[in-house]
C-alpha cells in the first residue's frame, strides 16, 4: 500500500527535482519522515509501525541500488539476531532451525512481532532501546528471554554459570514434557482444561507438542493483516478447515476478526481516533461491514464440517448486540443449507468478556450463549482506566487487582448459574501466580501461549480445589493487590507447588 501512495511518489520527485537529490537520498529522506511522523503518535501501536515504515524504505532503496535483500530463510549458521526492529513479515521468514534468538531496539509486549515469537517459541528480547549501538558482529551472546537479560563476550565462568541454569531449565523442562498426555485434574478430582492461543496453522504444532486441550483462542485477524486487501471467504475457509483438520477432535474457539484498536488496516482506511480502544474496533466493524462479517462466519461454518469449532465474538457490550449476532449467523445458516454445504448445525457460540460494561451484566448476557472467554489484557485495561502503552502509568495496570478479580469471580458465578463455562485468554490465564486463584474462582479453562501449558497443568495437577477455593475465598476480602498477592505468594511457597 505504501509502495502504491501517488503522494510518496510525488514527494520522492519533488525532492530528485527541485533539491537536486539522487533517488536513493530523496528515498531515504521521505520514508525517514513518514517513519518519525509516526514515532510522534500517542498511540503505542502506531508507534511501532514506524519500523514497518523503515522496513518497506530499506526494501526500495536496495532494489534502487541494486543491493542484494537479506533471506532470513537462508540462515545456514546457529545466530542470534540482533536489528533495530524485526518486522512480522521478517519474523514469519527466520529458520526456526538456525535462529536460536533475537534482540531488537524497538517494540515491546503488544506488537506483532513479540506475539509471534511467543507463539513459535523463539527466545527474545525486544525494546532494549540500543543494542544494535553495543553489539558487533561476531560477539558472543548468550539470551536469557525469561529473565530479561542479554549477556554480550561474557567470561568463561559466566559461561559455565549459565550452562548449568541451561541444564537445569531443561531438566524441568523434560519433567514438565511427561504431563503432556495428561489431564488437568486436581488431587481431589477437579478438572479443567488447558488449551493454547494460536495465531496461524504453524502454531498448531507447538499447541500439541506441549499437551494442549484444545485452542481457547484463535486469533484470526492476522489472516487479515500484512497484505492489501481482504482475504475472501474461500482463503479464510482453507485456513480455518485446516487448524479444524490439525487439531482434530479437539476444540477450537475461533474469534472473529478484532481489528482496531491497536490493530490497524491500512487497506480498510480506518478513521484516525482521539481513543482506538474506544472506538470502531471489533464487532462494532463487523456490524458496520456485514460483507466482512458474513464472509468470515460463511467460512467458519463451512470449517466446522471437519471439526469441532466455536465461534467467539469480541468486543460485546450489549445483549441487544449479541442477538443482532445470532441472528446474523442463522441467516447465513440458512444460506449455507441452501446451497448443500455441509457444516456443524449446532456450533456452539460465545463472546468475549473484557469490558466492565459485559462483566456487570454477565447474568444476562449467559443466557445468551454458551460460554464466555475472559479477555483479561483489556479487562483491566478497562476496568482500572489505564493505558497499558503509556510509562507513566504502566505501574498502575495489575490484572492481580481486587477490582479486576471481582468481576472476574462475578462473570464465572454469572456464566454457572445458568449452565454455562467460562474461560479465560488473556495474560493473566498463563500467569503462574495466578493459577491456583482463578482455580478457586472456578475457571472451568484456561488458554495461553502453548510454551507455558506445562507449567500450569503441574500446578493445577499438585494442588487441591478444595484448598484452591479457600484460597481464593480469602483473596476476594483483601483491600489492595499487594495484600492480595502477599496472600497468594505465601499460599504457594507453604504449599511448594511452583
């Protein structure tokens, strides 16, 4: 889109006619704008696509110079990567073979590339601010990813140090490994289930590989991102048929499409907002733009023929919406079944709680659907008015809140009463500390980064729910999260469970 945009060209012109600039200057000079110009922006996602900015620049000014482009696909040597940024485009090309790790200067928790680096296992490190300023080709690195800390030319007793953390990480690792095959189930004979968020086919393999039950979260908007327009209801049908095929005869809770936000489509031409995460995003696009909505739900009904799907909406705030969604769906069922396409009749159907405004009419909104899945990164971003991207104020965003957990334990209590299962997607579902917690609450599943299942099914399989809910019965009366989480830390070393 941007190689496309009549103005660039004309301002890459302007600058090769009137200041006399080569085009490969005049190039570097106007992406180098369009770049800052973004970088300026309050919102941290726009923010981070300077760097995809930069990334189309460096593409155009080595075909101008006839440079050869790097294939991060062809790495044949074992390397860490260090960059100023590693775009998704660039990240979705590296040898998972060769490429042990990345460091970069830019990005942080909610840009794509971080997102699929935890989904393909892929150790890194980003928003170190200056690391291609201090690390030089050929040095020696050694990346701890879990504790945030890069080691550059250490000596030969650091070395030794870190090999033996190494072996011991594996070690657990192994251990964990032999939980694979086996159920989420309590001493005392409590079930749930552990199930991973996934993004694309490709993480299917890391969703089995570390015993997952199901997928809790398929992200389907990446399907629609990094390209130029649309993607029909055909591609969309081919790549929900084929993670329905992967994990078969497991579940799969499919979400539609949550564009906006902190996620943006340039071919979409979505209005510039003073407040994205308050504004056209989600289900409120899909309502707008049912050619969007119905080609999505068409190719997720034709899918759920070669296995079993849910489909989850996002961003629902009303009844009023949630029935304009069902009865949306039993239109195009109805389609469906005119033309002869096979699909599953019964497919279950659920939203997305991650705002106080859902949380609170949780009672009425189960009657509704079938399950709920607690979208917990924006519930507390919600619920506590804090803007995860702003520094000033990241102090303040703790999902461990009593505010956040009381709607949390209000939402599981609403989706029970009437029957009903409640899972959680967010952040705070693969958080360790919180595990036994929401345990307690009654969270009857729990979906993650595939990496972190082992661990959570460990914990869940040591403990007791009976102990779990006294726990948790205890948390809901502390008055701050310090308090809370004091509770909950001295819980799990006098019970040894982590």
């Amino acid at each position: 889109m941007l190689l496309e945009d009549e103005e660039l060209e004309q301002e890459i012109l302007s600058f090769i006619k009137k200041e006399h600039k080569t085009a490969d200057a005049a190039t570097q000079k106007v992406i180098e704008e369009q770049a800052t110009a973004l970088e300026e922006l309050d919102d941290e996602y726009l923010k981070e696509r300077a760097a995809d900015v930069r990334d189309i620049g460096k593409r155009l000014l080595k075909n101008i110079l006839e440079l050869p482009i790097v294939d991060l696909g062809s790495i044949t040597e074992e390397v860490i990567l260090v960059a100023a940024d590693l775009t998704p485009s660039e990240t979705a090309q590296l040898n998972l073979q060769k490429v042990l790790g990345f460091i970069t200067d830019l990005g942080g928790r909610t840009s794509h590339t971080s997102i699929m680096a935890r989904s393909l296992e892929i150790p890194a490190i980003v928003g170190t601010s200056n690391a291609t300023k201090h690390i030089q080709q050929n040095d020696y690195i050694i990346l701890d990813a879990i504790n945030n800390h890069i080691y550059q030319n250490p000596s030969d007793s650091e070395i030794d140090k870190l090999k033996q953390i190494k072996e011991e990480y594996l070690r657990e690792k192994s251990e964990l490994a032999k939980l694979k095959d086996l159920p989420a189930i309590t001493l005392d004979g409590h079930q749930v289930e552990v199930c991973a968020n996934i993004g694309t086919v490709r993480d299917v393999e890391g969703a089995e590989r570390n015993g997952a039950e199901g997928v809790g979260l398929y992200r389907t908007e990446f399907l629609f991102m990094d390209r130029n327009n649309l993607p029909s209801e055909e591609e969309q049908f081919q790549a929900y048929k084929a993670v329905a095929e992967a994990m078969d005869p497991q579940a799969i809770i499919i979400r539609t499409m949550d564009i906006g936000g902190d996620k943006d489509l340039p071919y979409m031409n979505l209005p510039k907002e003073e407040n994205p995460f308050l504004g056209w995003r989600a289900i409120r696009i899909s309502l707008d733009r049912k050619e969007i909505l119905h080609a999505q739900l068409r190719a997720i009904l034709r899918a759920s023929a070669f296995g079993k799907l849910r489909i989850m909406f996002p961003m629902v705030i009303s009844v009023e919406e949630i029935r304009t969604l069902k009865e949306e769906l039993a239109i195009l069922k109805k389609q469906l079944s005119e033309e002869k396409h096979a699909f599953d009749q019964s497919i279950e159907v659920g939203i997305m709680i991650e705002t106080p405004a859902a949380a609170v009419i949780a009672h009425h909104l189960a009657k509704e659907v079938d399950f709920f899945s607690i979208g917990t990164n924006d519930l507390t971003q919600y619920t506590l008015a804090v803007d995860r991207g702003n520094d000033l104020i990241s102090h303040l965003y703790n999902p461990m809140s009593p505010s956040v957990l009381k709607l949390i334990k209000q939402v599981i209590d609403a989706s029970h009463s009437e029957g009903k299962w409640t899972g959680m997607c967010g952040e705070l579902a693969g958080d360790e500390r919180a595990t036994l917690l929401l345990l307690g609450m009654g969270l009857d599943e729990f979906s993650m980064s595939a990496i972190s299942i082992p661990s959570i099914k460990k914990i869940i399989r040591n403990a007791n729910f009976k102990d779990a809910k006294t726990l948790a019965e205890q948390a809901l009366n502390q008055p701050t999260a310090k308090e809370l989480m004091d509770l909950v830390e001295t819980f799990i070393k006098e019970k040894t469970l982590c």
